[in-house]
C-alpha cells in the first residue's frame, strides 16, 4: 500500500479557472480554484465551494488542446482546467507524468527498476504497422520487462520474453515483438551505450533463469537443446509439445512429470484426452513476479477439431504455485479460441491448427503482460468498481492483453471433488458450442 504521508506530497499547485462536466456537456459547477497535484491525487481548492479531490487512477484521458486540460473521468465526467497562465506546461507535464506512474503500478507491473531512467524519443508501431505514438519521454529497464513512460501520452511495456529482434542503426535502437509490433528508439545521447548494455543484460538474465530452471528439470539435458529450449520457454512462456519434442523428448515428459508432482496430473490427463495433442502447451518459471520464490507451472489445452463431438472453440488453462511447503492451484479457466459466429465456418483443421497457434502466442502475451494473475481476468465488471480492485478496473482499460483476455474469457471450473470438477467442465463445454454471443458466460447452474 502507498505510504499515505508521501502520496500526498503536494508535487505543484497554481491558480486556474475550471468547469465540472457531466457526461452531456452540462454544466455542474464552475469558478476560480487552486489546484494541487500530489503522487495519488489532483485535487481542486475552489474559492467558494467544497474542496474537490480526484484520484490520478479515476482519470481515464487527458486532452491538452489550446491552453486547456481536459480530464475524462471514470464516472463519465470531465473536468476541464483552463486560465493557468505560465503554469500550463509545468502542470500537464508532471499531471501526465504522476498519472503514468500509477498507471505503472496498475498495469500489473509493480517491479523495481533496474537502471536509472533514459531520456529519448521514440515511435511505436503495431502490429499491422500503423504507426500509434509518437513522443519523447524517459525508457526505463525492468527485471522483466522494458518501460517506455512518454511526457505527453502513456505507458508502454514490451515484455523481454516477446522480443523478436533488435536492431541498431544510426544510433537509434529498433525493437520487433514476435506479435509484429516496433518500437524505434533514438537521441539517446551519451546513455545509448549504457541503455543497449542494460537492455542486453536484462534479456539474457531471463533466458539463463529459464536455463537454470530447465537444467534443475531435466538433469543431463544437452547444451544445444538447453539453449533452444530456454529461448522459447523464458519468462515461463507456454511452448507447445510438438515445439519442445521436436528438439529434445526427454524435457517434455519431464514438464509432464512435474506437473503430477504439483498435484495437478487428474486435470491434466483429462483434459489431454479432450485435446489437440500437438498443440498442447506447458510453461515453467522460477521467481514469479519478484515476490515469490517457488515454483509456478502452468498448461494451456486447445480443444478443438472434431465437429461430431459437443464440444470445441476452446482452450483449458491451469496453473499451480509452490511456495516453500504449499501448493496452490484451485480452478481452471477457459477461453475462446475463435469468435463463436466464426468457429463454424473456419474449415480444415489445417486451418483450425494456423488460428490456435496465433491464439497461443496472444495468449502468453497476455499472461506475461499481467503477471500470471487470474483474477483481473473472472472477475465481473460490477467488483472491477468496487475500491479493492479498482487497480484491475485501470488495468483493464489501459492493458489491451488483458482487455482482450477478459473478452474471451468463458468461465471457470472449481476443483471441488474430481468427478463434479469433470461434470462441471463438460457442462462449460457443451455451453460455449451452443452459445449465440461473444459475450456470453458461463456460470456454473445450481
């Protein structure tokens, strides 16, 4: 939890004239104030009137256009501040800034950093080339992943264990991601060296952490297969079988052997014999997310492909944690492969295979993006508002992995007793073949 004496710090404060919007334009109130932003808070001291506090995760944009800010709240209001005089740039910048670093803490992604920020300026481009920001702003390194924190838009994070390639040209570095984005890096100064150092250095201590932990799995696996097999496993990437057995037989089995040590061989061997054997995916990770130091195991299982049997358009995912003498993993969760208006008319599986290996690489991007948590991902809109979880609320509008994750969530299965784990899991089944609409869920009948 934020330490309540730091977070409200007051960072800047001026005077300003403000109106309060609601979502139709009309006015609410309207004056002269002073206005203070702090870590947590912008808050608005008007002349005549109640103090207003907004907290910096409860705005959801910022518009800054002709010497005005505006602020679109998560209440569908909007604040705009405008007659700041000189204090306009200094107050958007740290207004933006502030903003970002909760955002960063938000987005599942509250690591340490591991090298002092980097100013620069940089172009993003996704995956179907389009260019999307275009800004300056500081890069700063994480264990697990890269921050790129603009002045004047938000944050992006690219995952170590997704990048493709890297590129140096002209002093400016290009990053490619395996799902076709680029990031373009340039004017970095004298820390070009220092940063491409860094950035090189945090790639590969998670590609000898995945060595490490490979090499505890799998005793006497060789060199060759070691390094292969680390690339496409690191940061506890999901490979598949047909991927893993290609290069070395002996670690699949021994991944299947350790997910029967961590209790889970039942579900595992069930849900295998419902699934398309070759896509089969499991991953392995040491560390998770910094706090904890045991062991996290996870498997997706496509099931899809025979259009006689009551069931298909889906993926099982299951997962288990060990820390010290405990071992948890408690339900399995299920998502959409296809939208379900599509899956029928998607043909051979040739082509069903093409779709599910997409599906499979969007899907470890999104579990790395979140940090392998599950519960921003079942939990219903109505508890996202609630202050608890309101993190998860900002996440699931700022993260696409997890937008997208909870959009093609079906639903959950409790490991209750065994055989009601199975009823329970066919019953989802048999629901996600039969339903009409992309947003319909599961819930589990009384």
């Amino acid at each position: 939890m934020e330490n309540a004496e730091e977070a409200r710090k007051i960072v800047i404060q001026c005077s300003m004239s403000y109106d309060m919007l609601e979502e139709n334009d009309a006015k609410l109130a309207t004056g002269e104030c002073e206005a203070a932003i702090d870590q947590a808070y912008v808050t608005l001291f008007p002349k005549f009137g109640d103090i207003l506090p907004f907290h910096l995760r409860q705005i959801t944009t910022v518009e800054a256009e002709n010497y005005r800010i505006t602020l679109h709240l998560s209440s569908k209001q909007k604040l705009v501040l405008f007659d700041l005089g000189y204090c306009y740039e200094d107050f958007l910048r740290n207004l933006i800034g502030l903003r970002n670093e909760v955002i960063l803490k938000d987005l599942l992604m509250n690591e340490t950093a591991k090298k002092p920020d980097v100013e620069m300026e940089f172009v993003y481009f996704d995956e179907t080339g389009k260019e999307k920001q275009r800004d300056v702003g500081k890069l700063r390194i994480y264990e697990t992943g890269l921050g790129v924190i603009p002045e004047n838009s938000e944050v992006l994070r690219i995952p170590y264990s997704d990048i493709a390639n890297v590129k140096e040209e002209d002093y400016s570095i290009k990053i490619g991601t395996e799902l076709g984005e680029q990031l373009q890096i340039s004017k970095l100064g004298s820390e070009f060296d220092a940063f491409r150092k860094a950035l090189s250095d945090a790639y590969n201590a998670l590609q000898n952490k995945a060595a490490s932990a490979l090499t505890e799995l799998c005793p006497g696996i060789d060199p060759i297969s070691l390094r292969r097999i680390a690339s496409i496993m690191r940061e506890g990437r999901a490979a598949r079988r047909s991927d893993i057995e290609r290069i070395n037989q002996k670690v699949w089995a021994s991944l299947e052997k350790k997910i029967t040590d961590m209790g889970l061989n039942e579900y595992y061997s069930f849900l295998k014999g419902l699934a398309r054997q070759e896509e089969i995916s499991i991953g392995f990770k040491r560390g998770l997310m910094g706090d904890l130091t045991g062991e996290y195991i996870w498997f997706l299982m496509p099931i899809y492909g025979n259009a006689q049997k009551e069931y298909g358009n889906a993926v099982a995912m299951e997962a288990a944690e060990t820390t010290g003498e405990e071992t948890t993993g408690k339900a399995t969760y299920f998502f959409r492969i296809t939208s379900r208006k599509d899956y029928p008319t998607c043909g051979t599986i040739e082509r069903l295979d093409e779709i599910t290996d997409k599906f499979l690489k969007k899907i470890n991007r999104c579990m790395i993006d979140i940090n392998f948590r599950r519960e921003p991902v079942y939990l219903p809109n109505e508890k996202l508002e609630e202050p608890a979880y309101y993190r998860y609320n900002v996440a699931a509008q700022k993260l696409p992995s997890l937008r997208l994750l909870r959009d093609l969530y079906i639903g959950r299965v409790i490991h209750a007793s065994p055989e009601q784990w199975k009823t329970d899991v066919m019953d989802l089944l048999r629901f996600n073949v039969n339903a009409q609409m992309d947003n319909e869920k599961w819930t589990k009948s009384t």
